[in-house]
C-alpha cells in the first residue's frame, strides 16, 4: 500500500472520533512526512526515513514531538490493519525535554475590558467569551455546543461537553449566568448555540484584541479560567475535571471529584463576576 493511500484510510477512520482541526494537523504532518521520503509503500518506510524527517523540521521542540506522534499514531494504525508489523517511530526520536511555557492569563482588570468590548459588539461575542472564561472551555468545544448539551442535573444548568478523545465531562454553570446563556439560546433559531467557523471565531477575537489593545485568544481565556480557580485555591483535581485535562499523577488520575463540590466552585467563584 503507498503511503498517501494509506493517509485517506488513517484519516477516514480517525475522523469519525477526532475533531476537524485534528484532522487538519494530521493531515500537514503527514503531507510533510510525504514530500521528504515519497509517496513510497508504507511497508518500506524504515526508522532511518524518519530521522531523515526529524532533522530537516526547523520547528520547536513542541512541534517537532506533535509531528512524530502523529507518525507514531499513524503507523500503529497501520500495524492494528495488519498492513506492517513494525513501527518505525522510536521513542528515542522525540525530544525529551521540552521547555514549557507558563501559559498567560489576564488580569481582571484586563477580563473587565474584554467583556464590555465584547458586549458592546453583540451579545452573541459577549457571551462566547463569557462562557469560555467561566466554564475553560477549548475553542472546537464551544464551537461544537448545541442546545441539548445544556442539561440539568440536579436542579442546575450544566454543560454537557464532549472534549478530546470523545471523553464527556459535565461542567456547572453560575446561575447569573446560566440564565444569560438560556435567555440567548431561546432566541436561536438553529440548534448551534456559535454558530461560527474557527475562522469566523478567530475573526471575532483578533477584533476584540484590536479594540482593546490587549493580546487574546480563546486559548487565553481558558488559561485565565484555571489560573482564576489556582488563585482562590481551588484544588488541582477539581480544576482537572472542569478542564477535562488527565491528570499529572497517578493519585490525583483516579480522584472523583463530586458534583456537588464543583457546583459550589462554580457559584462562589464565578457567581459574582458581571
């Protein structure tokens, strides 16, 4: 099998329980992969091919270790397929230590800001960032949001979101706003609560930025959220369970956080927050 045939097979079975932009970025690292070694037949691609890709990246660290994963991915697929029976991606190719950034965050005054530039343009702007800032959603989970992922559990409002991996978590909302989002919703005429491209998100935030002369990103917002809760000392595995992030040790990995105490975080955090 050549290897671009193979690339449509990975792609089409991993599209049915991975996000598009996911998709999007294999698909890159897989065509760089493509140019450097050629469209050879998957069952020669030797580990030597791969360190000859390793060494003509002029990347960060970072990006260099998410491109042999996903060569790593891809060839187990193929050895799950029984098209090859060995991986050429050996662990010793990655990078080992990566630097990591301490991810930035605004500051309150900065979060004032943000929301009465937002309000001002639309409400639908004011209430994208809003709920990224007080749930720490990604930008492809809120883009995905619909109205039935807005349930309630016991008595509350909660979303209901389905994050990397197809890994669902139930995140509690404020009930100021959760109110605000409900009263938006109602006034939907689609299902979709965003109902945005990424680029059309993207769009709305660089204007954002531009207004108010602070650097944004969705991203940002949703560092923001988690360093908000750090501040107030909230403990590290309740702030895992609203992120949806895995955990950094194996005793926090099989702590269950009850629902109850996340609503109360949702609530004496967020609560007063306008």
């Amino acid at each position: 099998m050549r290897f671009s045939q193979a690339v449509e097979l990975f792609l089409n079975f991993k599209s049915k329980e991975l996000a598009e932009r996911t998709i999007k970025e294999y698909r890159k690292d897989l065509s760089l992969f493509k140019e450097m070694v050629g469209d050879k037949p998957v069952e020669d691609i030797k580990t030597s091919d791969i360190m000859i890709f390793r060494g003509s990246l002029n990347c960060s660290p970072s990006l260099i270790n998410r491109r042999l994963s996903t060569l790593n991915s891809f060839f187990n697929f193929l050895i799950d397929m029984e098209v090859i029976k060995n991986n050429p991606v050996k662990k010793s190719l990655r990078i080992r230590k990566v630097k990591q950034k301490v991810p930035e965050a605004l500051s309150y005054e900065e979060v004032d800001r943000i929301l009465q530039t937002a309000r001002k343009r639309c409400y639908r702007d004011y209430l994208m960032v809003k709920t990224i800032l007080f749930s720490g959603l990604r930008i492809s989970e809120l883009l995905s949001l619909n109205k039935k992922n807005i349930v309630t559990v016991r008595g509350r409002k909660v979303l209901k979101v389905v994050g990397k991996g197809g890994k669902e978590r139930f995140i509690p909302l404020p009930a100021d706003f959760a109110r605000e989002l409900e009263t938006y919703v109602n006034s939907l005429d689609g299902d979709r609560l965003f109902p945005l491209t990424y680029q059309g998100a993207k769009y709305i935030f660089n204007r954002i930025a531009e207004e108010t002369g602070i650097k944004l990103h969705p991203h940002k917002l949703r560092h923001t959220f988690a360093t908000i809760l750090v501040d107030r000392g909230v403990d590290i595995r309740i702030i895992q369970a609203f992120l949806g992030h895995a955990s950094p040790n194996t005793t926090a990995r099989y702590a269950k956080v009850r629902d109850d105490v996340m609503f109360k975080v949702a609530d004496e955090v967020f609560g007063n927050v306008s």
